[in-house]
C-alpha cells in the first residue's frame, strides 16, 4: 500500500462516483483551487 504525507504530490487517478459519474483529480484541480478531502470507504453492499 502507497503512503503519503502531507504536502506531497498525489499521482492522477480516477475513481467511480456513486451517481455513476466519474472523479478525475486532475480535472477536479483545474475546475476549482483548495484542499481536497477523500475518503476511501471500503465496505460490503
């Protein structure tokens, strides 16, 4: 498992939203500036 510290750069991923959509980080960086929160919830539906 990859590990990062704060102030360190994320590599570009992309990940499935619930509505079906997709969440590019890259994308999300050029529409709006700020601190961005991800939260990974692995669970069982």
């Amino acid at each position: 498992m990859s590990e990062w510290k704060l102030g360190e750069r994320l590599p570009d991923f992309t990940l499935p939203e619930a509505s079906g959509e997709s969440y590019t980080l890259s994308h999300d960086q050029k529409e709006r500036e700020g601190w961005r929160f991800i939260i990974y919830f692995r669970g069982s539906w």
